[in-house]
C-alpha cells in the first residue's frame, strides 16, 4: 500500500513523498509531482532507449484503459501484464479509465456499464470486465470504474446527481470483487471524485469515497468544465478540503504550467504529462522560465523571454510569424514556442537556452524547423525529449522553491507567463 508522508504546507500547497510502492516497497514518488504519459503503454515517439536519455522520469507510468481494453485477449494469453509486455517492467503503472488527450464521447454510460473507445470503437464495461482486465493488464495503481462524462452533458443538477451515485455503485462492486482476485486485493485502488460544476454533488462524493477502503482520489472531469476558472479552482479547494490529509490527491488533463500552480495551491498532488505531449503535437517546444532564484552567472541566458518579444517588435518577422496559415494557434499557450514558424529558419540557438536535454545539446531551432516543414519522423522524437525533460524539471523546480519557502515567487513567475 502507498503511504504519503508530508513534509511542509503553504496555504494548502503540499510538498512531500509517497513512498512503499513497488513489490519491494522501495520506490517513492516526489509531491507534487507528475506521472509518465504514455499512449498504448508506450511514451509518444519514444523508444525505450530515447526515453532514458530524459533526465527526471518520473517513477511511475500511466496508462489508460481507453488504449488497452481491445487488447485484453493478448494480455490474457502473455500472462505477464502490460509493463512487461511494453517494457515498462522498472516502472509502477497507474491506469486510468480515459486517456486525458482523447476523453470519451459522452451520452453513453449507463447504471450497468461505462464506455470506452479504443481505435477499434467503442467497448462497454461492467464493474466484472473492468476487473477482468485488471486481471490482465497486471497494474499496480487502478483508477476504480466511474461515470465522470457529466461535464460535457452540460453539468444539469440531476444528472451531476446520477453521476455520484453511478460512480459510488461501481466503486462498491469493484472493491467487492477485487477482494475475491488473489491477483488484485492487494493492489492500490484510486477512487474518483465525480459531480460535474456543483459543489453539493461533489462535496457528496469526497465525503462517500473517503468512506471508501481507497488509497487515493482523482479529482475527474475539471479538464472538461464548463465552468469559469476561478469557479472550478474553488470547487477544486471544497474537494481537497473533505479529503483526508493522510491520502494523494490526483487530477488528469491539466497541464498548462500555471493551471498546474493553481491547483498545486488548493491540495493537488499529482498530474499527468499529457501537456508536453500535446506541445509537441503542434510542433511546439515548451519554452519557460520556471527558476524562482535563478543562479546570476546564467541568469541572463536562463530568461530569456518565452516568445523573444523583441525579435517579434521587427515587422517583416512577425508578419512571417503570423500569416503563415498552416499553423493552427488556437491552441498554443504563452509556455511555448512554435518552431513551424518561419522565423526560426535561420535560428541556430537551442530550443532553450541552458536546457540540458539531447535536443538542446546537438541540435538547433533551425534543425527542428526544417524537420517539421519536412514532415520528418525526427521531428516529434526531439521536440518529445526536451517537452518532457522541461515539464520533469518544471515539477523539480516547484518542490524546490516550497522546500525553500518559495512556492509563491515561482507561482508569480510563472503567471507572469500566461499574461
């Protein structure tokens, strides 16, 4: 069983360790911290090799069984679980029900099943089939079977209502049978926090999942609210505050730096990495300053500005920048840089000044720009290597800066970022 122990608090930020994870008991997990994102049980356009030339992996990996479920069969005939069969096997696997990137279609839970859609389309599961590919997928942390489609059903009372009492019935008949699996009652269980944007409904569901024998809580469906931001941050605080303290508190699908932040402030523990991923999709490098007492000799380099305003004041590269309409920038947040962009053409720097990653060390903007308007394989590979090392050691930064009493200069900074 894991156990989180915490070491210091600001306001309701939590820094500390979860630790006795593992078959030997002997990995932790940093808070706040994040999880490896993968896609099918394997990193996006990494190969295991790549992979370990990323500093600050996290010790666990998550997977979903959105990406899975079709596969049963197989795993049931390999007999040795998905870490093994994706070589993943030196890692802790936490599995969700949805990938973060690609949330389910909603309409389609009912009081006996919830929906998935794999590549092959849509599979329906009973609280028996979901133990049934736990049984195969060999996990260590499970994310227990939940309706948590009420957001994008538009949030009414009543079914907010019907999504709670769905979630707490799947709960109890996963937990009942997982205690009769020799193979599953004794792995971690993650109970979720549903109710949609009303607080009354969600508040009712901490209060009855904590009831729970439950080693966690995810906090589900924030990523698709409707609700305004500073709404969904205090609906966020009323969950955190009816959760024991003794328990990690998860969320999935928020990412963007300062979103992150704000929820680290109201007693979120830990995130997916499904942000970097998503960056890297649009060709983007994620590009931010996230030292909160950065060292003088390389201060200069370090803050460099996210969008090099300064080159962008010259007219003829910001008309380059801005009307080239293959780029989408409807997505594109104020973390990140996006290398399709013509200016980068001639731009030999690294993707970020005194980044570490194998990117940055070997290869420039220019190189990255050219791969991408080459629709070259290498580019996704190298954008995915520094996205990934970045957000790692944006996660570092921030349990250093609370370690230090900092947390709130870092948080300054990075919103200065998003305005």
């Amino acid at each position: 069983m894991m156990k989180l122990t915490i070491s210091a608090v600001t306001g309701r930020a939590r820094l500390g360790v979860i630790t006795s994870l593992g078959q030997t008991g002997e990995k932790t997990l940093e808070v706040p911290g994040c999880l490896l994102y993968t896609r099918t049980a394997s990193a996006p356009h990494l190969t295991h090799d790549t992979l370990q030339s990323i500093a600050g992996i996290p010790p666990v990996t998550h997977v979903s069984l959105s990406t899975l479920a079709e596969h049963q069969e197989v795993l049931e005939e390999y007999k040795d679980g998905i870490g093994k069969f994706a070589g993943l096997s030196d890692t802790l696997l936490y599995c969700s029900i949805t990938d973060p990137v690609t949330p389910n279609p909603p309409g389609y839970n009912t009081n006996k099943t919830v929906s998935v859609w794999g590549s092959g389309g849509r599979l329906e599961l009973t609280p028996q089939k979901f133990i049934t590919l736990q049984s195969a997928l060999k996990v260590d942390w499970i994310q227990c079977l939940s309706d948590g489609e009420v957001m994008a059903e538009g949030g009414s009372r009543k079914r907010a209502k019907k999504s709670v009492d769905r979630s707490l019935a799947f709960l109890d008949e996963c937990l009942k049978l997982m205690s009769e699996n020799e193979a599953l009652k004794q792995k971690v269980v993650i109970g979720a926090i549903e109710g949609g944007d009303l607080q009354e409904e969600r508040l009712r569901s901490a209060q009855e999942t904590a009831k729970r024998p439950v080693s966690g809580f995810l906090l589900d469906g924030f990523q698709g609210s409707s609700a305004s931001p500073e709404a969904k941050l205090n609906l966020i605080s009323a969950v955190t505050a009816e959760l024991p303290e003794d328990k990690p508190r998860f969320i999935n699908g928020i990412g963007r730096p300062d979103e992150v932040m704000d929820c680290i402030e109201r007693g979120v523990d830990v995130f997916d990495s499904s942000f970097p991923y998503e960056v890297t999709e649009r060709g983007c490098a994620l590009c931010f300053t996230h030292q909160y007492q950065p060292d003088p000799e390389t201060a200069g380099e370090n803050q460099r500005p996210v969008f090099d305003k300064e080159e962008l004041s010259n007219g003829e590269k910001n008309e380059e920048s801005s009307e080239d309409p293959e780029i989408d920038r409807s997505n594109i947040t104020s973390y990140e840089i996006c290398l399709k962009e013509k200016r980068f053409r001639e731009d030999f720097g690294p993707l970020l000044p005194g980044c570490t990653c194998y990117c940055c060390r070997h290869h420039s903007r220019a190189y990255v720009h050219h791969l991408l308007t080459s629709k070259e394989l290498l580019a996704g590979i190298l954008l995915m290597v520094h996205n990934f090392q970045q957000y790692f050691s944006f996660f570092r930064s921030v349990r250093e800066a609370m370690s230090a009493g900092k947390f709130h200069d870092l948080k300054q900074k990075i919103r200065r970022r998003s305005s």
